[in-house]
C-alpha cells in the first residue's frame, strides 16, 4: 500500500455514522435514540418503496429536502432489540450528480454516512441496476444488495446465483419478492450483520490496468485529505474530479466538500402511531 493509500485509509478508520453525527444532522437526521442510520437506494421501478413500506409499516413519515421538489421518506423498525431509521434516497440510475435527484442521493451516502445501504435492484435487469450498485460501492464498505422481484425473474427463465453473485461484489446478497413478503426476513437479518460488522464485506472495486492513472488517482485523493482532514471516501472523490463533476468541482473551490446544506424540517409530516 502506498503512503498516499495509508494515509486515505487512517482518515476512513471512522467512516459511520456514529462518528458522523454531525453531518447528519446537516441532512436533517435526528440519529438520537437510534441504533443504527439505513439508507435505501435504487434504480427506480425496482420496488423500493415496496420494502420500504414492508420494513417501516405505518413508522414513517413524508415530506421534501430542503429547496428541492425531491420527495423524502424516513421510517423506523426494530430488529432484535436494535432500532433502525431509514431513510428512502430518491430513486436514481446513478450518482453522478447531473439531476437533484442524484445529487440527493449521492450526498447522503458520501457525506451522511450511514451505517448501511441497501441497494435494490431489479432480478429481471440486473445489468442495468447493477451500474448504481457498482457506484454505491464505490463510496461505502457497508451495503446489502436487495435482489428483488426475484419471482418475475423465474417466471422469465432467469437464474440468478446469489452466492457467486455475493462473492463476486463482495457484500450481501438477498433475494427478495417484497411484494409478496419473501425475503423480508433475510433482509433484515443481513441488514444487522452488516451494520454490526458481523459480516465482513470486501466491496467490489474498478481498479485501473494503467499504472500510472491509478498512481494519479492515489496522488490526487492524498492531496484531498490533506486538505479537507475531515472527508472520507477519498479516492471517489479523486474519480469525480477527474472525470469533471461540476458540483464536486465546485465544493472544492468553495472549500465546502465534505459538508451539506442544511435541510428544513420536513414539510407535510405524517407521523403514524409505532407498531
């Protein structure tokens, strides 16, 4: 490992959100009284807002970002003693921050940090679905792959092997039929394990055959922590700059990167009696 990597890895030993409680709290997150922070992200028309519902039930409650037409969902479950919030991320094909929506998105995982992703992703077009999840990997160790709508997938012919597929990105793999409640359960229990460092993910990363473009990368990630002592997930950072993110562009000439706007209350709260 290089001294540029060393360096990146001691600034990242803290990445969760009990640690990030601050840049939390920025994106509206009220972490007191919950064990764990869970995000929900996917491509749209994947059923997320169906495992949503089935996780949270009637624990939830709606409204928008700040300034932004984007709809916000956060909801709550218990889970062998834990309470978890999660909050639903705007459904989006990408992170790359060329729509709020992704912005949205992005910054939650980048900057909010929380203590586990969940990614659904559609059986039935799992190569689409699984340009967000290589995304997403990018930036966090903690993430579970939702492989959902797994019934139409068989009804298509399709034969999905989730263990060579959990082997191959590194982090759990559940197959799901939420709409049926199937897989709700293995959700939950890979949920916790990852949160709880119980499963060991080893997250599924691009690495450039040019050595020279990975030594840049390395270079460029050192400069930012030097820079900007509080940032994790770096070397993504680095990628986003290279390849011309406006807005990651901006953040650093604003000397503003690893911090968010701080979102209003949310508007038009339904708060639902717990289950």
């Amino acid at each position: 490992m290089s001294a540029g990597a060393e360096t990146i890895a001691a600034k990242q030993c803290g990445a969760c959100s009990s640690c990030n409680t601050s840049e939390l709290s920025r994106l509206g997150i009220k972490v007191g009284g919950w064990d764990y922070i869970v995000a929900l992200a996917g491509n749209p028309n994947t059923g997320k807002s169906t495992i949503f519902n089935a996780l949270t039930g009637l624990r939830q409650h709606v409204g928008n970002w700040s300034g932004k037409t984007v709809r916000r969902a956060e909801g709550a479950f218990n889970y062998n003693g834990k309470k978890f919030k999660l909050v639903d991320l705007p459904g989006t094909y990408s992170l790359l921050s060329t729509s709020v929506d992704e912005e949205v998105a992005r910054d939650f995982v980048l900057f909010g940090q929380p203590d586990v992703t969940v990614i659904v992703v559609d059986a039935t077009r799992l190569e689409r679905n699984l340009c967000l999840a290589m995304q997403v990997l990018e930036i966090t160790d903690r993430a579970v792959i939702a492989l959902n709508l797994i019934d139409e997938a068989r009804r298509d012919g399709l034969t999905i092997d989730e263990r060579a597929l959990a082997r191959e990105l590194g982090v759990p793999v559940v197959p799901m039929a939420a709409r049926r409640g199937e897989g709700i359960t293995d959700l939950l229990r890979a949920v916790e394990n990852v949160a709880e460092g119980a499963y060991p993910t080893r997250p599924r990363r691009i690495k450039f055959a040019d050595t020279a473009l990975e030594a840049a990368v390395d270079d460029l990630a050192a400069q930012l922590v030097s820079a900007f002592p509080d940032l994790h997930n770096a070397r993504w950072v680095a990628l986003r700059l290279l390849e011309g993110d406006a807005s990651i562009i901006r953040a650093v000439g604003e000397g503003t990167l690893g911090t968010v706007k701080q979102p209003n209350h949310l508007v038009n709260l339904v708060q639902l009696e717990a289950r």
